[in-house]
C-alpha cells in the first residue's frame, strides 16, 4: 500500500503529526510518500515526491484545515483523501488530531480487507470554446475584470437551455454542496447538505436579481457575457483566467469526484463552528 502525507506548510504541529503519521505507515510495514514541502520539514527527503505525483497512491492523509485538503484534492486526482483537522470548522478534515493515528491504522486494515470505505464530492469546470478550468472542489466564479460601480458582466443565465436570470451583476457563481460554506455564503447562498445532489447558482450583487436556485447535479449552467470586454472564470478562488468577448461559459461537473476516506465529518457541528 502506498500511502501519501501532506502538511500544511509552516505548520509546526502538521509537520509533528506527519511525522507520527509516517511513523504508523512504515510500522505497518506499507510504503509512505511525503509532498517535497512536508519532506523538507520532516528531514526525510527520501520519502519526497511532487504532490502531483499522489494520484499513484492508494491514500493520501491531509494533515491541516479544510484549505490543505482541497490542494491535495486539486492535485491527487481520484486518489482517496483523509482529512486530519488542524483548522478551526472542518467540514472535510473529520479526524481530530488525538484520534488520526488510530485513523489511519483503521484505513490501512480496510484497505488490505478489501478496500477502502469512499464517500464521493462533486466537482465542477468551466469551459468555453477549447478552454477549460482547472477543475474546482468549491466553486466557479465567471466575473467582470473587476467589481462594485464601472465594472461586473452583463449576462444571461441558462440551466440546460432554459433562461433562469439575466441583467448585470458582479458576476454569477456555481457552487458544489461542499462550496456552499464557502465564498458563496459570502454571497448570501444557501447552505446545501453534503447528501444533497445539486449544484447553487448565485448572482453576486445583481442589479435585478432572482434568488439563488439549487438545480440537479449533472444540470449544464450556461453564462453568456455579452460585454465586449469579456469574462474572467475563477475556480476555487486560485486559477483565473481572461476570456474575451462577448463568451458564453459552460459550468458542469467534472471527473473524477474528490474521493474522501475516513470517518464523516458532522456537518452540523462544523455549520456551529462558523458562527
């Protein structure tokens, strides 16, 4: 079994708990791979490899808040993620600190059991014309160069070829369920349970806006810009680019799903962490 470790970087207490981590690997006689920042602050440059790499792997443990788990997520393809907590809500990292060695012992007995115990979490992209985004854990932003007075889009909205809204706004954002605590509740949208099947549209600071809309899943969200200066496509609130103009923006989900081992998170007791 190959299993992969990743710290959240500059994090004295990751880099500890990686180092116990690492140690329940190697005494279980599997084989561990650290991300080359975890690697360095372990002194333990032959387990490196680049993060990139990780979709090789049977496991990958994320030792950090929920922003460590998404770069694993972006960069491990459908490799299956446990998320050790280190932040303050932890809506994907459910294994506290006191409890992840026995964690990961236990994923280590399920896997050579037969398998792990995967739940699965959307993911989405944008495309346009031979374009597409970096697929995205939280949300797709399509956006003006810039918001407030003098800047944002104007745009029409379709989901699977029917008009839902239209005007000018800041921009119009697409949320996974995982993405609803996220920059879109900044927003004003809704929270949406982990179980639930859908995707949130959300116009940000519509002059005449509707309501933000749940739709299905798998719905194709389409955001036509008709300003000639175009649209810039935001994923996760990392990768951007500059589309010129008049575009029509395609939101779907993508393959593969994030693929997230270990016990549940409880989504209640995060939601209570944010206020």
């Amino acid at each position: 079994m190959e299993v992969g470790i990743v710290a959240r970087k500059g994090s004295e207490r990751a880099a500890s708990l990686a180092a116990t981590l690492r140690d329940v690997v190697v005494d279980a006689d599997e084989s561990v791979w650290l991300d080359e920042e975890t690697a360095a602050a372990l002194d333990a440059g032959d387990d490196a490899r680049p993060v990139g790499a990780f979709d090789d792997c049977d496991l990958v443990v994320a030792v950090g808040g929920d922003g460590t788990f998404l770069f694993v997520a972006r960069n491990a393809g459908d490799t299956p993620i446990v998320g050790v907590n280190l932040g303050e809500v932890g809506f994907l990292n459910a294994v506290q600190p006191g409890d992840a060695a026995t964690a990961l012992r236990a994923e280590i007995r399920a896997f050579r059991n037969g398998g792990l115990d995967v739940r699965e979490a959307p993911r989405l992209a944008a495309s346009a014309g031979d374009w597409t985004s970096t697929p995205a854990a939280n949300e797709v932003v399509v956006q003006g160069e810039r918001r407030g007075p003098g800047g944002g889009i104007d745009y029409e909205v379709r989901v699977d070829g029917s008009r839902y809204a239209g005007g000018h706004a800041d921009g119009v954002l697409v949320a996974t369920p995982t993405g609803s605590t996220a920059y879109n509740l900044s927003e004003r949208g809704p929270l949406v349970h982990p179980e639930v099947g859908g995707l949130v549209v959300n116009e940000m600071v519509a002059d005449e806006g509707m309501p933000p809309l749940v739709v299905d899943a798998d719905a194709t969200v389409t955001v036509a810009v008709e300003n000639d200066a175009g649209a810039t496509v935001v994923s996760d609130g990392r990768d951007t680019e500059s589309l010129d103009g008049p575009v029509e923006v395609t939101v779907e989900r993508a393959a593969p799903p994030i693929r997230i081992a270990g016990p549940p998170s409880d989504f209640f007791e995060a939601l209570g962490k944010l206020s």
